[in-house]
C-alpha cells in the first residue's frame, strides 16, 4: 500500500537569522544559568516577539495549522563545543555557556508555540530532557534507552496535562540513528470503526519513563478515546505499548486498523546537529530505532522540550502560577 507519509514544511534560518540567534540568546543568556528557574524562562519567553519575521511567522503558521510536524534547520550549534553526550540528567550537571545559550534558543522557539513546562516524575523536573543513552537504561524502549526501539506514539498519552507540542533538538547524531514521524490520515478509517475510537473507554497507562529512583508510585491511567475532537478530523492520543481497551465487538479490529494507517505513514528522518523538530502531539506520532551505544561521548543526542497552549489548565498540579512543573 502506498504511504501517505507527512509533509514536513522546512525552514532554513538565513545567515543573518542564525546571528540574531546567537547574539540574542548570548545576551540572555548572560542574565541566567538555570534554564529551570521560572522567571528566568519569563525573561526568555518575553523575548520571542522579538525573533525574525520569517522565522515567527513559520512557527505561527504551524501552531494555527493542522500540519503535524515541521523542522526549522540550522540553529546555531558549535557541536564541539558542546561536550561529551551526557549520561546524567540535565539538572545535575554543570552546563557550558554554550550549552544554555543553545537550551535559550530553543525556550526562544518553544515559547512561539506556548507555555514551556516539565514534569517532577521525569528528568527531575527539567523542562530541558536530555536523550543520550545511559547504561542503567540501555534495555528501556523511552529516551535514554539504546539498544531497545522506541514504537510510534503520541507522548505522555496518559495524562490529561500532556504536551500540545513537542520539540526535539538534535545536538549529536553523527551514527545516523533516524527519528520516526508519522500521523494518522483518517479517511484510511471506517466511519463505524472511528466511533468505537471515540469512545472513552480506553485506558491509558504511564510508560516507565515516570520510574524514577526514589520509587514514587507510578502516575495514574487515564480513561478516554484514542480519537477525539472533530470527527472529520480527528485528533488521536495512543501508545500501543500503554494501552488497554474492554472486550467489545470490534473495538481490537477498529484498534488494529488505526494501527495500520498510522503505520501506512511512517518516515524515519535522519536529524543533523542543529535540525529541530516540533511535532504536534495531537497529530503527529513519533519513535525511535534501536541503536548501539558506545559512551565514549559521541552518542546521539536529543533534546526535548513540552509545550502546552495553556500552563494554567495544570494549575491544580503545579505549586504556583509561576511554576513550570508538573506534580501528576
Ligand atoms: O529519542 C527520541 O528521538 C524520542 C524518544 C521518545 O520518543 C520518548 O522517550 O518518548
Ligand atoms: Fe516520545
């Protein structure tokens, strides 16, 4: 069957561009070190109106647009003088300049689309993840795991909290590990098979990336419709890892056909140092091949931001209006 895979829209940063970046991320990030600190992330975020025309103007056409994903290429990034790949959380390690000037140019972009946030139960609460693969995870299907693939989902499926967008920077990835985007095309669906996908009778389980050391019990599943939204175009929530549904006639089948348009999508994009990519959560998914790791420092190197259209819906589970963490 042919695929239908995704367009995803490019935008290459100008010369002039990539030195606006660099001298406004410098400048900014001149005023703070810890990309946690909430006001800090303010200070950055009252600064995105001040980014390109061009550049604003691309990221606002997919925020307002039903595209699910696009990549803006060529952010300024000096590979080698970012350090080794890290194999510890983003939060418990001293970060060069060059490497929180790079972390303010992506809360630079992030903040086109909305709110940056992070969660307590996950890389300690950063809202900047660092995925480079950690021997303690090497046999994990999520982010800092390797040798084990990442399936196609949307992220944090169970939480009603979720990302709107994700970002995922490619600081390193000079082994060529591909990143897989795809979305679903519903015309592919049944009229009768995307009513049982509506219905909110699906649990949506925690992946075990929310384990964390101090052994808090995992998160709570949440119980809702794989699709939801317009019916003529609907929105889609799914990890086939995390997912159980009642045995009702059909509904396997109707699962298995959304499973089969996903997947008639599917692109592995080979990231490059310096691409980013902003997914739509709600219609884009994504994965990752298994991949060798080495630890010697030049492992493949991602980094994630969440961004949510409204911080304040999650006002219940942050401690203040101010703060960007998600306590589930
Ligand atoms: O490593 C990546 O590119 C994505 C990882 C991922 O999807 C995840 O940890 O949920
Ligand atoms: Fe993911």
């Amino acid at each position: 069957m042919p695929g239908t895979a995704p367009t995803v829209m490019e935008y290459r940063l100008s010369i002039e561009e990539i030195e606006f970046l660099r001298r406004l991320a410098a400048s900014l990030a001149g005023t703070g070190r810890d990309i946690d600190d909430a006001d800090f992330l303010t200070r950055i975020a009252g600064h995105a109106p001040a980014l390109p025309h061009g550049l604003r103007g691309f990221l606002r056409g997919f925020r307002d647009g039903d595209r699910p994903a696009c990549l803006v290429r060529g952010l300024p990034i000096d590979e080698a003088r970012m350090g080794p790949s890290p194999t510890v959380c983003n939060r418990l390690r001293d970060k060069a300049f060059d490497e929180i000037r790079l972390e303010v140019v992506l809360v630079l972009l992030g903040s086109c689309l909305g709110d940056i946030f992070g969660w307590r139960l996950q890389h300690e609460g950063s809202v900047v993840h660092d995925l480079a693969p950690r021997p303690e995870h090497e046999a994990l299907g999520f982010g800092t795991g390797s040798r084990q693939h990442i399936n196609w989902h949307t992220e944090d499926s169970f939480h009603p909290y979720r990302a709107d967008y994700l970002g995922l920077f490619c600081v390193r990835n000079t082994s060529g590990v591909t990143t897989t985007v795809g979305a679903l095309d519903a015309g592919r669906l049944s009229a009768h098979e995307r009513r049982l996908l509506f219905a909110p009778v699906f649990t949506f389980r925690p992946d075990p990336s929310y384990l964390t050391a101090d052994a808090s019990p995992l998160p709570d599943a949440d119980l809702g419709g794989i699709l939801f939204g317009d019916p003529g175009d609907p929105f889609l929530r799914f990890d086939q890892d995390y997912i159980e549904w009642p045995d009702v006639e059909g509904i396997g089948a109707a699962v298995e056909a959304l499973r089969r348009a996903v997947e008639a999508s599917l692109v592995d994009l080979p990231l490059r140092a310096g691409d980013f990519l902003l997914l739509d959560n709600r219609r884009a998914v994504h994965g990752r091949p298994a991949f060798v790791p080495t630890y010697r420092g030049a492992d493949r190197w991602v980094k994630r931001i969440n961004i949510t259209r409204d911080l304040r819906r999650s006002r219940p589970r942050r401690r203040s209006d101010g703060d960007r963490v998600i306590h589930i």
